[in-house]
C-alpha cells in the first residue's frame, strides 16, 4: 500500500553523525520536526536549527517551500538563517583578514538564498557591504566575493536600488575605469552598474555620469568580460532618456541618429564589436547573442520616431527634399519660364519618379508607418548610390508598356516591410538571440539595407513582368526573397546580395513548388490510400526518435532577474522509458549527464498530463509584455500526482517540439507539434518517392506473342505493401 500522500521520506545529515532517515509529515508544523531531528542528536535548542538541501543550491526549507520535498530527498541539519546572518555579520567586521575572507566567501553562497537573504537584509547587512566597498580596503577575492554577496542580496528586491549612495556608485565605477583590475572584480562591477541603470530612473543619471560609451568599448576586446560590457551599454541606451536618445540632427541625410547613436558610432563600438566579438576566435554563446540581439533591436529602434512622424505638406523643408529627388533624377532638364509650365512639368516629373500624388507627392508621406523614415532612405539613395538610383527611375520613366516599376510607391512599400520584418518599434523578446551579423558591418547599415532591397524589388518586378495591378503579388514575392536571405544569416552586406542573387523569382517558384510537392505531393486515389498505409509506422519512427531524444536529456535554464548569470536544470528519461530524472547543475553541460548526477525524479507512472503556454503554472504569473511572449511559446508543464508540476522553459522551438512531442508520446497521447506535422509530411513523401521508383524500376515479364489483329493486353497490379 503506498505511504500517504503528505507523508515523504528523506535522509537528514549532519557533520560526524549518522543520517537519520525519517518519514516527514507534511501537515506537522517544520518546527516540530525540527526539534525531533535534534533530539535524535542530542542537540539543544532546536529553535536555533533550519533544514536546508544537502544538494543543488542547498537551500532553505520554509513552510511555504516545504512542498517541494520529494521522496528520497536528502536534507542537511543547518544552523537557521537568522543565526548565520548574525555570525557571518559579526565575522565579516573582524580584524582577521582570513576569517573575513572565509565569512564573505560563505555569504556570497548563501545571499542567493532568498530566506538567508531576508535575516541578513533586516540586519542591515547591505549597508555594511556597502560600506567595506566604499572604504576602498578590499581588493582581489575579498572584494570580489562582497561584491558577489552584494549583488546577489539586491536582486532578490527587498530593499531599493535607490538607497545606494554616490560614493558607492563612484567606487564601482573606479573599479570599471581601472586599467588593471582583476577580471572577477570587473564582471561584478559591470553587473552591478547594469542593475542600478535597469531598477532607478534616478540612478541611470549617476552612473551616466561616472561611465562613458567610450570607457566600456575598451572592455570589449577582453573575452571574459564582453557580455557584461555590451550588457551595461545596453541598458544605458535602453534607459536613455528621451531627449538624448531622439535628438536630431539638422542634416537630413541623419535625421534619424540620436545623440546615443551618434556616439556609439564615433566611439567605433560598431567596428570593435564586429572585430573582437563576432568575428572573434571564440565561438558566440547564447547570452553574448541575445546582447548583440538586444543591441541590434534599440539601434533599429531609434528609426521609430522618424517612422511614425508624418510629412507636413506645408513644410518647405521637407518639401525641398522631394525637389532634391527630382532635381537628381532630372538634372539634365532645364527648368521652363512661367509658373503653369513649371508646375506641369513637376506634375510630370513626379509621376515617372513613381509616386501616387502627382499634384502633392507630400501626401504620399502622410501614412505611418513609414512616415518620414521612407523619405529618409530615398533620399540617401539619391545622394550615396546617385547613379543607381538614376538607372531605376529612368529605366521605368521610359518604359511605354505598362510595365514600369513605380520607385515612389515601391520605395514606401518597402520601407513599411523592412520596418515589419526587423520589428522597427518592438522591444526585445526575452530569451531570443536573433542578431544579423551583417548589421555591424557597415555605419549606416539601415540604409544600405535598403538600397540592396530597392533593387531586388526592381530586379524582380522586371522577372515577373509585372504592371500596377501586381504591385501586391511583387511585394510578397519580394518579402519572401529577403526572408528566406535573412535567415541564412548574411556576414556582411556583399553576402547579402550574393545570397539574393541566387533567390531570383524563378528560384522562389521552384522553392514553392518543391515545398507544396513535399506537403501534399500527389492526390490520387492510389497514393492517398499509400500514404495512409505508410503513416502509422512513419508515425511510429518519429515517436521513437522524440523518446530516444528524452533519453539524451536537455538543459534548461533557470530565467532569473540576471540574465548574465545563467542557472542550468537538466532533465533526462531514463533508458526503460518509466522515470524522469532532473536536478540543478552550475553550468551549461558539455555532453550527456549522467542519471547520478540528477538527484529528482518523477515516475511517468505518476504523470497525468502535459500543459503548454499561458496554461502553465509558471505563465499564469506572466503578463502578456511583448518580452514575454517568446517565453510562454516556449513554456510547458509536467503535472504529475498528487498535485505537483515540473515547470520547463525550452531553450528554443525545436526542443520545445521534441519535449512536448515526447512527453505525449510517453503518455500514449497524439503528438502535434509542429515539428511532428513537418516530419510526418517530409517522411511519408520520402519514403513514397522511394516506393515509387520502386514501381517505375520493375522489369515487366516479356509478353506472350499477340493474338492477331488483336491488340495485347497486360494487367499489371502493384503491391504496394
């Protein structure tokens, strides 16, 4: 019969003693069983005692995380938190630099602990971290374990960023100026900067003060602490605020940079970046590309404002921007005497330059977005790549056939669409790593975006024949042709036209067709009912391959208020198909991790169902942020009895697939993801084209010699099984 469901066994340890294995009833109060624990020892005052993990972080055990205890789990007899905070306090303030040294290690091991954390933050112990880093006495693996402690206190928010004083604020922020500074003291300083700019809007203004763009760039040639450095740029520019972020320039061709951007290109962050990180001889890890992912989001970000700004008709400034484009496009034209001629002859102009107005080309401007932002980049066309933008309006102005591509129009279009595809606007998705390394290549790498897709869409326009009444199909078309580039990830923007240049419209027929031939083939009746024959041990392949993946195991990590700092979980099937094993690791592991190592477990016995999305547990919390969104398409849940979840968040979409798949599987439910659906498809034509040819390669029996003038007959029947 099995034990109750609030009755867990578990082993409690303790230095020079016997472990005591005891069954631990979950509705008697922790302080009871406590005090048995003790007396099974022999020790006083149990009051003074606290059960913590033996493994994995070797947390605390709390009333309100008691029922996260499984059976089997190991525990450890700790002194309580309030009783090592006061002694870890009182050692810190010694004289004695090795028992100091010790009592600072301990505590930025424990700070993590959120109960730990709460005793030693009401006993002021962050003011006195504080203080030891602001009398400037500590250095090397002193002041790097004060400022770990530190850190990992005020993260857990209990106390604000805002009590932080100025003369700590200038002493980290000496340590980051520092030339020679240990690289442990400099990951610490930068992280804490990065923190103060990100929680305090007063803060933000301190820290600007003390650090410059042009101090972090320094920092980025060092392998081990770029991702901080890049981290701290990028919350300085995210917390910027708007006046210096959206400060224009009088130059039209740099409307769009902002005082931030403007220094971060004169200080070559662009160059060094490219330089010392993505072409870099280490390989990019996952948190070093969300950074450059996030960085590559605010730069585009900035083009924002000129993309909802919309043209005043009655501006002349701005109306004398379109003159440019006409008077570089028609310099050869001398101006006609008399102001009706003038007017239809602009009238004219204006038309063969593609816009919709020809009376008012203003107007074509009044829509955001694109706004102003379109606007922008004909104009730098015009200037930078003159006689490229000459060759499009020309050749299309003289064109009689209706098959003139209109550059106006196009161009707005297209702005609209690039915005769309790189998410002009958007705020970074958290856990996404989506960065072009192409965008780092050049200073107005936007712009140059656009040039090279301006002439793909003429180039196409031209393949497809089209006239005005295709202009939607052409930007499908072309929408495609730079998705499907995108996605190889281009190194530069040379790369990027090569890989257009294979993309042409007759490649993106053929790519279309191959892709629908692959999903539904043919549909006759024969091949319909050879398909069905074939689905279920396609079927059957595929869920041995999700079950063999589980095996491998996968690690998740831990989405704390730190990204920077990562926190791994793995979790494993084990090889009879009948336990999940699961448990916390230090690091990203190299390879397979052994079942010893995972110290949870969860018989599949026990699994009731698989809960995806906004469903979970631990979405429930989440609100519906533009951040948040990639995290709930990644989430999922084991429930399992006798009410308990094990919450995952995949790392990306395809383990997502391959876990939930897997677990369905496991439970001898359907499996419909995405990923099973393309398999499924990508298989079953496989295999069809293959029994198929089959068919066309069998050798037909000679046939018998022919009734005369009758004509021979052969019934030929294939078996298809």
């Amino acid at each position: 019969m099995p034990p109750p469901a609030d009755i867990v066994k578990v082993a409690i340890e303790w230095p020079g003693a016997n472990a005591q294995l005891i069954e631990m009833d979950q509705k008697r109060p922790l302080a009871s069983i406590i005090r048995e624990v003790c007396d099974g020892w022999s020790l006083s005052g149990s009051e003074q005692f606290a059960l913590r993990y033996a493994d994995g972080p070797q947390l605390y055990i709390t009333e309100q995380s008691r029922g996260d205890i499984k059976n089997g789990t190991i525990l450890r007899l700790a002194i309580s938190p309030a009783r090592a905070a006061r002694q870890l306090l009182e050692r810190i303030q010694s004289h004695g630099i090795d028992a100091r040294l010790e009592a600072l290690k301990e505590l930025a091991k424990l700070s993590a602990d959120p109960t730990f954390a709460a005793e030693f933050i009401n006993m002021e112990g962050i003011g006195t971290l504080a203080r030891l880093v602001e009398s400037g006495t500590h250095f090397g693996e002193m002041l790097a374990f004060t400022l770990t402690a530190f850190l990992e206190l005020m993260d857990h928010g209990i106390v604000s960023w805002d009590m932080i004083s100025l003369s700590f604020i200038k002493q980290i922020a000496g340590y980051v100026n520092q030339p020679m500074v240990d690289v442990s003291i400099l990951q610490r300083s930068l992280a804490i900067l990065e923190s103060m700019v990100l929680n305090s809007h007063s803060l933000y203004h301190r820290v600007a003060q003390e650090i410059t763009v042009g101090q972090l760039i320094g920092h980025l040639s060092n392998q081990e602490i770029q991702t901080y450095a890049i981290a701290l740029i990028n919350a300085l520019f995210l917390k910027a605020p708007e006046d210096r972020r959206q400060e224009e320039y009088t130059n039209p061709l740099e409307q769009h940079l902002t005082e931030m951007a403007s220094t971060l290109a004169q200080k070559h962050l662009r160059s060094i970046i490219l330089n010392h990180v993505i072409r870099g001889n280490r390989p990019i890890k996952a948190e070093m590309a969300h950074q450059l992912y996030v960085l590559q989001v605010l730069t585009f970000n900035l083009l924002e404002e000129r993309m909802m700004t919309k043209m005043d008709p009655n501006d002349q400034a701005q109306r004398d921007i379109i003159f440019e484009l006409r008077r570089i496009a028609f310099d050869g034209d001398t101006d006609p005497t008399g102001t009706e001629k003038r007017k239809a002859m602009y009238t004219k102009d204006y038309k063969m330059l593609g816009f919709t107005n020809h009376l008012n080309p203003a107007m074509d401007f009044t829509q955001t977005p694109p706004g102003m932002l379109a606007l922008d980049n004909m104009l730098y066309l015009a200037r930078v790549h003159q006689d490229t933008y000459i060759r499009i309006v020309l050749e299309n102005s003289s064109r009689e056939d209706k098959h003139e591509c209109p550059f106006g129009r196009c161009a707005i279009e297209l702005t609209r669409m690039l915005c769309e595809i790189l998410q002009v606007g958007e705020l970074p998705n958290e856990g996404c790593n989506d960065y072009h390394p192409m965008f780092f290549t050049h200073d107005r790498a936007w712009e140059e975006f656009f040039c090279v897709c301006i002439q793909l869409l003429n180039k196409t326009w031209k393949e497809m024949r089209a006239t005005a009444e295709d202009f939607n199909k052409v930007m499908q078309v072309v929408r495609e042709q730079i998705t499907r580039a995108l996605a190889m990830k281009p190194s530069s923007i040379d790369q990027l036209k090569n890989k257009l240049r294979g993309l042409s419209y007759s490649e993106i027929l053929r790519l279309r067709q191959s892709e629908r031939m692959s999903q539904d083939d043919f549909q006759s009746p024969p091949i319909i009912e050879l398909r069905e024959r074939i689905q279920p041990e396609i079927l059957e392949l595929i869920k041995q391959q999700r079950l063999n993946r589980l095996c491998e195991g996968s690690c998740f990590r831990k989405l704390g208020n730190r990204r920077r700092q990562e926190k791994f979980w793995f979790c494993r099937l084990s090889l009879n198909h009948k336990v999940l094993h699961y448990g916390d690791l230090e690091e990203s592991p190299q390879g397979e991790v052994p079942f010893e190592l995972l110290s949870d477990k969860i018989p599949v016995s026990d699994i009731k169902s698989v809960l995806t999305g906004k469903d979970c547990p631990h979405m429930k919390e989440k609100s519906a942020l533009k951040q948040n969104k990639e995290v709930l398409e990644l989430a999922f849940s084991v429930l399992y009895d006798p009410d308990e979840t094990l919450n995952f968040v995949a790392p990306n979409k395809y383990e997502y697939c391959i876990w939930t798949d897997g677990l369905c599987a496991l439970l001898g439910r359907e499996m419909g993801s995405d990923l099973t659906r393309s398999d499924l498809d990508t298989l079953i034509s496989m295999e069809m084209k293959l029994r198929l040819l089959d068919l066309e390669n069998i050798t037909i029996p000679e046939a018998p010699p022919p009734v005369p003038k009758e004509p021979s007959s052969y019934n030929f029947t294939y078996n298809y099984s």
